[in-house]
C-alpha cells in the first residue's frame, strides 16, 4: 500500500513540475523540443512525436525525439489507422508496437480532449507490456496541460501582434500629425502658443488638428478641430478639412461660409463615417474685429485682466453629417485680449469617471492670464493631464493675444 500512495505521490509531483515548467514556457522557445525533453526527462518516455492530419487527410509526424527520424516515421506508419481514430474521436488509445529493433508501448493522445481534432501526440515507451491505467492518465493530464499552455502562447502572441500593429498604427499617426502640425506663422500683431499631446491609447491618435494662417494684409484665421474617427484616416481627413478651409476663405471670409462649403465637400465623399467638430475664428488685426462660427466644436475661453470666459457661440452640426447652415457670431477684441482654443480632449480628460469639464478649463486659464500665450497653452496642457493621469484621447490646446501695435481704437464688447 506504501509502494502505490508512493509511487502515486512521485506522480503528482512530476505532473506539478511539468504544469510549472510549461508555465514558464514563452512564444520564443521551440515548445514541441521543450515537451519533448519534459516527457523523456519527468516520465522516462522515449519517444514523443506531433502527429498532424495534413488537408489530404494523411497524418504524418512533424516532431520526434528520437535521434533516427525513420524510428520514428516507422512507428508512425504502424499506428496510423489507430491515430486517425484518435484524432476524429477525441479519445486516447494505447497499444504494444514490436519494431526490428525495439518493442514500444505507446499512447496516442488527441491535442482537443473529447473532440475531433487535426493533432495529436504519440508517446512511447520501450517496454513489452502496455503502459499502465496510472500512467495514461497522467498523460491525459499532460495532453491538457500542453493544450492550454498552446492556448496560452497564441493568446500571448495575438497580445504581441496587436500591440505590435496598434503602435505601428499609432507611429504612423503621429508622424503624420506632427507633420501637419507646422510652426505657428509669425503674425504681425499676435502672440500664438501651441501645445500638442497625443493620446496613450493608439487607436485614439490622429484626430486633432489646428491651423492659422493670414487670408490679407489685416485678416487672419484660426481654425481648431477633432476627428470623430481615429487612427491613420484620421490624420489622413484632417489635413483635406484644413486645405478646404483655406481654399474657401479665398472665396468668402465668413466663417459660416466656409464651414458650410468644407461641409458640402466632405458630404460628397465615398465613405462618410468620419464627422469633424471645427471652430473657426477670422480675426482683422488691425480692428480687433472677430467673426466666427462653430461646426459643434466647443468655442474658446477669452481672458483679459477683467474676466475669463467661454464664448457664446451658435453649435452647428459637425462637418460631414448633413447639410446645413451655419452661422456667424461676432466680438471685438482689446489690446491684450486673450483667446484659448481647445480640443475635448482638455474636457474630457477623465479620471475615475469624473470629467475635467469647462469650470476647471476657465479657472486654468483664469489663473493663467499673466503668462505667455505658449505658457497658457502649455499650463492648460498640464492641468488637464494632471488631472486625469494620463490621455485617453488626443489634446490639443492654441492661444493667441492681440498686441498694442496693430490694434486703432479697439474696446473689448464682450
């Protein structure tokens, strides 16, 4: 009775040492050799071999221990028909096989316990009497082990794949997103500052955009927006928005114009399910006069020594969705007027389900007002990722300020 609880216990513990040992197993490592050296090592097995069942229905072994593959391809012939029934049942067999030069005890062990299945593996004993009840069934245990640990590496692997893909993918966006964000134009009459960071999810890289640009001698346009849409199509739909944008202002410097022809533009495309929020702001440097519109982008914080506040502004409906007009709203700026544009990834920057919000947004900038347009960009930027942590979504933050030199008579009616 000793001898069997004994023999039993030495069992277990091989079948814990091989479970330990495939755990420690990674994608790198040549797993048939690695089973094969645990079988012969914790089991005394001297023959292991991956049967596979090619699409001709022929089953051949791909891996064998033994150090005369035609040892092996000849045992593989003798157990063919007993494989086959294996592999479409899903249950184990055993058998004795007499060969030249050694007699084998062998197991066939399915790769899909229970169910058909196109691998199986043969284990095999140089012995002349069949294995034992004790010993199939740690092999049957084993069997399960290694599919699981099979499952484990390919789980692992598709892990690495994707990975793999989503920062290729989250590479390519944000070369080209930092390829369309060009430097700030040196604006007579404005000081600009501009921050961009990209979100630590991939798939939520490449959707937001900003531009300014002179139309005349005395206007100039500030355009900010978002991709609903994420990844390389998106970075690919802002730089077509921006291009529109500038075309059409050739044409109308309304700001409600131009978003509305932007809008026609992008309904005509093949594929329309990519929306794009923008807020465009035309502003003459000389007067202070400020006209803009909004495509259901939020609309910037102005700040100036009195106050700080969000602009009123008419939502239009995101670009790409339907046909619609848009409106403008208008707003004189002072000398030193300041203006905060946006993406919602400063107000939608979250942490433990609560949102970073507008209140928050206005008392950063308020508390900002002294600095420089790039220190008011950059104090929002940190504001907003201190908050949450880390970005779940692109942000982008521009701030202009209207200087003295350009500016005759102007009065801020805000």
């Amino acid at each position: 009775m000793s001898e069997v609880v004994e023999q039993r216990a030495d069992d277990l513990t091989a079948v814990l040492r091989t479970a330990q040992y495939l755990a420690l197993l990674s994608g790198e490592t040549d797993i048939w050799r690695e089973l094969g050296q645990v079988l012969v090592r914790f089991f005394g097995a001297d023959l292991v071999a991956l049967l596979e069942r090619r699409p001709d229905g022929a089953i051949t072994p791909l891996y064998c221990t033994l150090s005369a593959p035609q040892a092996c391809d000849r045992l593989a012939d003798q157990v063919r028909e007993t494989a086959r029934q294996v592999l479409d049942s899903g249950f184990l067999a055993s058998e004795l096989i007499a060969l030249p030069d050694h007699d084998y005890a062998i197991v066939l062990l399915p790769l899909a316990g229970g169910q058909q299945t196109d691998a199986g593996l043969l284990i095999g004993h140089r012995a002349s009497q069949p294995l034992s009840q004790s010993l199939l069934d740690i092999y049957l245990a084993i069997a399960g082990l290694f599919e699981s640990t099979m499952a484990r590496l390919a789980s692992e692997q598709a892990a690495i794949e994707n990975a793999q893909r989503f920062e290729e993918q989250r590479r390519i966006a944000v070369a080209l997103q930092e390829n369309f964000l060009s430097p700030l134009p040196q604006v007579e009459g404005l000081d600009t500052g501009l921050v961009m960071e990209t979100a630590f999810q991939p798939e939520r890289v490449g959707d937001d955009f900003s531009d300014v640009f002179l139309i005349d001698d005395s206007l100039v346009a500030v355009l900010i927006g978002d991709v609903a849409g994420k990844g390389i199509r998106a970075a690919g739909l802002t730089e077509r928005v921006r291009s529109a944008v500038r075309a059409f202002s050739t044409v109308d410097t309304s700001p409600a114009f131009i978003l509305r022809k932007t809008n026609q533009l992008l309904l005509r495309r093949e594929i329309q399910d990519e929306f794009v929020t923008a807020f465009l702001l035309v502003l003459d440097r000389e007067t202070g006069r400020a006209t803009y519109a909004s495509a259901g982008h939020p609309p910037p914080v102005l700040v100036n020594a009195r106050r700080c506040r969000l602009l009123d502004a008419s939502f239009g409906i995101p670009l790409g969705a339907f046909d619609e007009d848009y409106l403008d709203s208008h707003l004189t700026l002072a000398v030193d007027d300041c203006l905060v544009f946006y993406t919602d990834g400063v107000t939608e920057a979250r942490r433990a389900g609560e949102l970073f919000g507008e209140t928050r947004l206005v008392e950063a900038v308020s508390g900002l007002r002294d600095r420089s347009p790039q220190e008011v960009a950059e104090g929002v930027r940190d504001e907003a990722t201190a908050f949450a942590g880390r970005l779940g979504d692109d942000l982008e933050v521009l701030a202009l300020r209207l200087r003295a030199m350009t500016v005759r008579g102007a009065t801020t009616r805000s």
